[in-house]
C-alpha cells in the first residue's frame, strides 16, 4: 500500500484525499500531528513543543515531529503502547503520559528515546517495572511512576540509570520496603518519594549495606508501625518526611545511633501518630546537627509548650506548627526558640496572644499568623526589631491604631486581607519605612482617606480589592511616590476625581477593574494624571458606555506611556469606540477590547497607537460585512496577534488589503466562517498560528485549498484541524472538514491547456477537412434547416387557407424571355393557371430569402426551368433547394423540373441533388427548333393537374420512365 500512496503522490493531477494521506505518512516536518499544538518552529532543535494532552486518544498520534523536545501527552486513554508506535526521537527530553490508563508498555519502547532526561508515567495502571521498560534512558534523570498500581519491580530494571535523580513512586502497592531495593541500587539517586505505599515497617537491614547517594526521602501516608535504622545508610540526607505516617497506630522510632541522621536540614513530623514522649526521643536521642526547618503541624494531641520546647533545637531556625488547635500564645512560651528566624503558627485558633511572648525571638524575620482568631494587633510585634514579613491574614482584625506596627522598620511585607477593616487611620503605617507590599483587600473599608498621604516612601505594591470603597479623592495616594502596582479592583468606586492619583510618580500598573466607574467618571483627562510611568491600566468590568462617534475630551490624552489597556466586558455594554478615544496613547502595545459588544470599529480608531502588536475584539457583534474594514488595521502595522473569537463575524477579508505583515496569530473560534481561500492566506506572510475552531465551514471545493495548505504547512500551525467540522451541505453536517472528498477539486492547469489546445487543432482539422469536401452538403442542410423552420410555421397557415398560386416559377434572369414568351402565354393564358414570379409578384423591400420561401409554400407546385445558367447561379440553387426540402418533407409531388437545353451528366454531378431529382423523377424537356409544343403543354397541365399525395401519382411523374420530345 505505501507504494501504491508513493505513485499516488507523484502524479500532477493527485486528489486531495489520497494527498492528505502522504501528508501523514510521510510529511513529518509539516504541521499535521491531529489534535496536537506545536508549539516554536519545526526546524527548531531548541525548544520544539508538541502538546497532545486531554485530546482523547486511543493510541499514540502520529507522526511525531522527530525534531521534538518536550511532548506532553497526558490526560488521554492509551491503555496499551507498543514499540512501532514511537519513532526515533533523538532529541527528545521531556516526556509525559501521565493520566493516560496506560496499563502496559512494551519493552523497548523507551529505546526510541535515547536523551530523554524527564518521564512522566505517573496515574496511570501499570502492575510493575519490567527490565527492558526502561532499556535506553541512559541519560534519564527525573522519572515519575506515581499514581499507578505497581506492585513489584525487576532486580534490573534500574541497573542502567545512572544519572538517575529523582524517582516519585507515591501511590503505589509496594507493601514491603525491600521490594524497592532496585531502585536503591541507583548510583545518582538523590530523591526517592514512596509515600503511600502501604509500607508497615521500615528496617534499614531490609536497604543494601552500602551507603546511599539520597539525599531527600518521602515516606509520607504510610502505615508505619516501625522505623529502625540500625546502620549509617542515608550519609547524605538531608530532607526527611515522615508526615501522616503511623495512622491510627502508634509508631515505633529507633535509631541507634544519634548521628545516623546528623546529615538532615528538612525534618517533616506532621500527623505522625507518635506520643507526645516520643516526640522527645525523635527529636532529643538524635544528634540533629545541620537540622534547619521542622515541620510539627497536626499534631493535636499534644501539649504546645512541651512542643515547643523540645522542637526549638540550637540549630533550628524554621518552624511550622499549622493546625495544631493552638487557642493562644503564652509568655515566655517562645523564650526556648530566640534562634528561630521564621514562626509559622498559621491555620491554628488563636485568639489571644501575651503582650512578651515575642520578646526572646530577636533574630525572628518571617511570622505567619493567617487563618487564626485575632481581633487586634495592639503592638503585639514591638519586640521584633528584624521582622521582615508578616501575615495577620484571615482573622478578625476589625480596627488599626497608631501603635499597632510601631517599631517594625525592617518590615518589608504586611497582609491584612479578609478581615474586618472599616478604617485606616492616617498614622497606622507611618513607621514602615521599608514596608514594598501591603494587601489589605476583602475588608470593609468605606474610604481611605488620609491613609496614605503620609509617606511609605518604599511601598511598591498596595492592594485594596474587595472593600467597599466607592469615591476617590483628590491626591489620595500622594504619600506612595515609589509604587508600582495599584489594585482597586472589586469595589464599589464611581466616582473619581481629577488629580486623585496625583504623587504616583512611578506607578507602573492601575487596576480599576469591576467597579461602578462610568464614562462621565472619566470624562476629565486629569482624573488619569500624575502617573507619567503607567504602563498597564486595567478597568474592565465597569459601566463605561459611548454613543458618541468623537469625545471632546479623550480620557487617556495624558497615558503617553502606557503599554497596557483592559477595558473590556463592561456591564452595559460598550456601544462603540468613539474615533479618538485613544488618543494619547502613543505607546500603547496591547489593547483587550472583548466583550464589549461592539458592532462597528471606525477607521480612525487606532489612528493613535502605532506601536499596538495585540489587539483582542473577541466576544463582540461584528455580523456586518462592513463592521470591520482594512482602513482599521492601517494605522498599527506592526500588529502580530489578533483575538476576535465569538464575534459573529462571516468572513476575514478585512484582513486582505490591510497590511499586516507582521500578523503572526489570529484566533477566530466561534464565529461564521465557512470558507477560507487563498487570497486570504497569500496576504499574512508571517501567520504561525491559526485557530479557526468551531466555525461553520462549507464542505466543498471551495475549501479545498485551505484544507491542503493547514495539512501541508510547515510554517504555520492550524490549530486542531481535525476537530474542525462541516456546517454546510447538510448531508456533511458534523463530519471533519479532513474527511472531504475533493478528488476533482485539484485543477492541473498544464493538463486542462494541453487538452484545449488538442481539441481546437483537432476541430481545426475537423472543420477544415469538413468544409473542403463537403461544402455543398453543409450548404444545403443549413438551407434545408431554415426551411424546415420556415415549414414548420407555414405549414398550419397554408392548411387553414390553402394555396395562392398554382406554381411557384424558379428560372434565371436570361432566361426571362422564355418564361413571358412562351410559359406565362400558355399556363396563364390558356389554361388559366396562377403563377408566381420574383419580378412580378415578390414583395418589395422584403430580403430574397423571405420572398423565395413565401413564394414556394405559398403555391401548390414549384417549376424550375433549368438551364446551364440556371446552375450557375446561386438563389436558383436556393429555390432548387428549398422547393427539394418540400418535397421529400411533405411527401407531396411537388417539383417539376424543365429543361430548356441538353445538359450532360457530369455537369450535373457538382449539384448533386438535382442529379438524384433527374434520376428519381420525372422531367420535361422543351423540344428543339422545329419540334412540335403540343405534347410538351398537355404534359405539363397533366402535371399541375397532378393530386397532392403519393397515392395519387400518374407513371409520368412517378419515376417510372423519361418522357422525349
């Protein structure tokens, strides 16, 4: 069959179908993955991304750029992966498939990926570790086998990772700590993660007798009922976690030698289910020399003063007590801790914390605080010259006073969010000189007031979101000349006065999102002053509303710096965008304009921001043709991303003529497109990412470009193609646009001129050869078709009013005197016959043809008197015709033919039909000089006289002999 494609695909004139085919056979350098993104370029050895995660697979797509560094295919429902599926992808070096149902892999597999440093298997439902899985990762550093149900390990199944660091088997069924001897085996190990694993003991005799290169363990949420080391095998520990382990069962501790763990920095005990005498053992019978940080959170049951003091070791300098139900904070409770340089008492019930009891803990820098019962502050942090950081977050803090964070000059980061704040007095921060972030949202502040006209000459971040706050004054931030970010969002603001931001001389980001900020709010271009550095200013999610084409006064005249403008989604509808709304914004690079519904973009509207490169219109009402034009995108050339998804929009030919070279991104899921053709694709040269999801495409040749092209594309990447379905014809609804059948809708141009011109020379020919030997046949048919038609209408006329002559006379003009001399004499005079004669009865003004036609049908038998200038001449040879055309077409005896010479045989042959007319009937010859007219006259009276019908023929005009005069 792959030969069959390989001719296939060489053929000029090949489907697209069977083209598609040897897109995905063999065109791996073209972004064709199904369903997969691409992420950086596929002549990219650096950073090439495939991301196929969550894509619902059944197998490993194919083909995989060989190229690839980093794959992601997790969150899919492989079960089974076999050798054939993965190519050779050398440059591989992130793998994941974890969340994948992956229940077996053949051995080998891994082969394909001679480089790969990290492997993701993790929630998955492998049984085990076989000894060819991990055959070829000789460079593998980090492997996650998580989640799964391995159950055993083969002995040699890690012989061969040697660079091996980090190993996660969390959430496995191991059960027994020597079922993990081949992972210890690994030379480089340095982090080994077996929590959950259902493991009752923990001996060390059950590990190799030699020493270890761990240097982090995990034994977390296991049910140990035991934990005995008897020799020195982790040297090099230093992070330990014991945390949840023990369960409802108490667990023994033993280590024979206090210096076993000398080694360890990180100690985690929470949740162990250990008494509280224990606790002392573990923490008292070891010598914890290098021990830095200790975990004591969850530990309920136990009394927090003899916590503390057997837990503030000499060396300790980090202690978590998190949910230990600790209700307050004693005197001299801390006074065994004055080394600690961070407290963490977060998550616990307390309310009521002694005046001293930081008194001892001069080298404190960090104290947690959060998720506790405090009602107030009350100068509880005087004692901490040092303190850097502070979280009071998430308590019931209802006021502030002017000593509450007295002396605390280092303090650098203080968080009051979620509590029950009303008010700031102007003097509660005066003394935090150094204080950089300060968040005091979700309390219930009504104004700020003179808070901050004071100095915090280092703030850089304040946040205030979540409150009540509903006007902002004049200068109400003067005192913050150093910061940086300004968060407002989530309040009730609207109004805003001019100046209020006057003094943030370096504020580089404003956020007024989701308040009740309306147009006329920032009407006056002041209320937008005296931040000259602002980069970014977010106030989406507002009332803000035009009607107006043109502002009198633009908002943002004085932004000349800001890079940044959200001010999507308002509440009410944005209307539209006035035409210099804008105006000022000289530096403006990215613009969120979604949700707005908005209906029409005005030329003019970024007239003033030549440096905008994103532009974001999605979830807008952009139905008419005319909504958007190119003379929109003129103005920013340099625009390389554009979002305009869920805007109804029918079509993207506003992006033709608008010069946008640079455009590089277009996201335009969830519109009306139904067709995209090449002229469109022409006119973005830089386009690498295309997303047309969900959009109601026409199934037919008209697409069969763009079908080809997001197939065959190496340059940009259409994202998830496959998923992209037919709207139109109904027959196709809900099927891939990938399976449209376009086999004709391949034109080969050279081929189709190639037949054209083959079939003009030929009918050349044809017409040439046709003309040249049968010019007289083709004359009298095209004169036998005009009479035909000429019967057709005559004939019904004639029925109805029967005959005006008895003979019509055909003869050449020299031949004229006969016919007054002796015909007219003898037929009209005599016999008393009606002729009809083109000099004396044709109509004038009327053409010849008409007058011959009409005088044929018009009289009940045609007499040609034939003479050798009768056939020289051209109507004779019309009359002839017509007169013959009557004749066999009305089965009548209609012709009588005289010939007034004797004309020989071959000169007869050029008319061919009057030849046959000789031969077939009857004729009258005019007797020579001296022969007797008599005869001649009876016979042709018995000849007029003649019935009309076959049936009615006498011999003499049947054929049946040739009468002599």
């Amino acid at each position: 069959m792959t030969a069959n494609l390989d001719k296939l695909c060489s053929k000029a004139t090949i489907s697209l179908a069977v083209l598609c085919i040897c897109i995905f056979s063999f065109q791996v350098n073209a972004f064709s993955l199904t369903n997969c993104t691409v992420s950086g370029a596929l002549n990219d050895t650096e950073g090439l991304k495939v991301l196929c995660y969550n894509m619902g697979f059944c197998k490993v797509p194919s083909p995989i750029p060989s190229n690839v560094r980093y794959l992601d295919m997790s969150f899919n429902s492989i079960s089974n992966i076999r050798v054939e599926e993965f190519d050779d992808l050398s440059y591989l070096s992130y793998l994941n498939l974890s969340n994948s149902k992956i229940s077996w892999i053949q051995e080998g597999t891994a082969e394909h990926f001679p480089h790969l440093i990290n492997l993701n298997l993790a929630n998955n439902n492998l049984k085990g570790v076989s000894r060819g899985l991990l055959d070829g990762l000789a460079d593998l550093q980090v492997l996650r086998l998580d989640g799964n149900n391995i159950e055993h390990i083969d002995k040699l199944a890690f012989s061969n990772l040697r660079n091996m660091k980090v190993l996660n088997l969390t959430k496995n069924n191991l059960q027994q700590i020597a079922n993990i001897k081949p992972v210890i085996l690994s030379p480089g190990l340095e982090e080994l993660l077996i929590g959950s694993n259902n493991f009752d003991v923990f001996n060390s005799y059950d590990m190799p007798r030699t020493s270890l290169s761990l240097k982090k363990i995990d034994f977390s949420y296991n049910p140990l009922t035991k934990f005995q080391i008897t020799e020195n095998i982790f040297p090099n520990l230093d992070y330990l976690d014991i945390s949840y382990c023990g369960q409802n069962r108490t667990m023994l501790w033993n280590i024979t030698d206090k210096t076993f763990l000398n080694s360890v920095k990180v100690l985690n005990l929470t949740a162990v289910h250990i008494p509280e005498e224990n606790i002392a053992a573990i923490l008292h019978e070891v010598s914890w020399a290098s021990l830095f940080k200790l975990r004591l959170n969850e530990l309920k049951r136990m009394n927090t003063k003899t916590l503390l003091q057997y837990a503030c070791l000499p060396g300790i300098r980090v202690l978590r007590m998190q949910r230990n139900k600790i209700s307050k904070l004693t005197a001299y409770m801390l006074d065994p801790c004055s080394n600690l340089t961070e407290l963490d008492f977060g998550d616990n019930e307390i309310s009521h914390i002694s005046l001293p009891v930081f008194k001892e803990l001069t080298q404190l820098r960090v104290l947690h605080l959060q998720i506790n019962r405090l009602t107030k502050v009350e100068n509880l942090f005087r004692n901490l010259p040092l303190l850097e950081f502070l979280d009071l977050s998430r308590n019931r803090i209802t006021r502030l006073t002017c000593s509450d964070f007295a002396n605390l000059t280092q303090l650098s980061s203080l968080y009051l969010y979620s509590n029950r704040i009303s008010k700031l007095p102007s003097c509660a921060f005066k003394d935090l000189n150094n204080l950089e972030i300060l968040r005091l949202g979700s309390n219930k502040l009504l104004t700020i007031d003179t808070a901050f006209e004071n100095d915090l000459p280092s703030l850089k971040v304040l946040q205030l979101t979540y409150n009540k706050l509903s006007t902002l004054p004049k200068e109400s931030f003067k005192g913050l000349s150093n910061l940086r970010t300004l968060d407002i969002g989530e309040n009730q603001i609207s109004e805003i006065e001019p100046h209020a931001f006057s003094g943030l001389l370096n504020l580089t980001e404003l956020l007024l999102s989701s308040n009740r900020i309306t147009d006329k709010a920032i009407r006056d271009e002041k209320v937008f002053s005296g931040m000259p550095e602002l980069k970014t200013l977010e106030i989406y999610s507002n009332l803000i509303s035009y009607v107006d084409d043109t502002l009198g006064m633009p908002p943002f005249l004085l932004l000349g710096s800001l890079e940044i403008l959200s001010i999507h989604s308002q509440r009410r509808g944005f209307g539209k965008i006035p035409s210099n709304l804008l105006q000022g914004l000289t530096s403006l690079k990215m613009f969120y304009g979604g949700s707005m519904n908005l209906k029409y973009l005005h030329p003019d509207t970024f007239s003033s921001t030549p440096k905008l490169w994103f532009l974001d219109l999605s979830k807008n009402s952009f139905a008419d043709d005319k909504s958007i034009t190119a003379n929109v995108f003129h103005p920013i050339p340099k625009l390389s991303k554009l979002i305009i998804s869920r805007s109804q929009i029918h079509s993207l030919n506003f992006v033709l003529n608008a010069n946008l070279s640079r455009l590089s991104v277009i996201k335009a899921s969830e519109n009306m497109l139904d067709v995209i053709n090449q002229t469109l694709i022409r006119s973005l040269p830089k386009l690498r990412f295309l997303d047309l999801m969900k959009n109601t495409f026409t199934c037919d040749c008209n697409n069969a470009f763009f079908i080809e092209w997001a197939l065959k594309s190496n340059y940009t990447q259409v994202v998830y193609l496959s998923r992209y379905t037919c709207s139109y014809p109904l027959s196709l609804r809900g099927k891939s646009i990938l399976d449209l059948k376009t086999e004709w809708c391949n034109v080969n141009i050279d081929f189709i001129m190639f037949v054209l011109s083959s079939v003009i020379v030929t009918l050349t020919l044809l017409v040439s050869f046709i003309y040249q030997f049968f010019q007289w046949q083709i004359l009298y048919a095209y004169y036998l078709f005009v009479a035909f038609l000429y019967d057709s209408k005559r004939k019904q006329i004639h029925q109805q009013h029967g005959y005006k002559y008895d003979a019509f006379i055909s003869y050449n003009a020299r031949d004229e005197p006969w016919v007054v001399k002796e015909l007219l004499p003898n037929l009209e005079g005599e016999q008393g016959w009606r002729l009809c004669l083109h000099h004396r009865d044709f109509e004038p003004g009327r053409s010849i043809i008409d007058n011959i036609m009409d005088g044929i049908y018009s009289s009940r038998k045609t007499i040609c008197v034939i003479t050798n200038n009768y056939l020289r001449s051209t109507w004779c040879s019309k009359e002839i015709q017509m007169a013959n055309f009557r004749l066999f077409d009305e089965q009548k005896d209609v012709l009588i033919l005289i010939f007034l010479e004797d004309i020989p045989t071959h000169q007869l042959s050029p008319y061919h039909r009057i030849r046959k007319l000789v031969k077939k009937k009857t004729y009258l010859k005019w007797p020579q000089n001296g022969e007797y007219t008599r005869f001649f006259w009876q016979k042709l009276r018995m000849a007029l006289e003649t019935k009309e019908g076959p049936e009615g023929e006498k011999p003499l005009l049947n054929g049946q002999g040739e009468c002599d005069y």
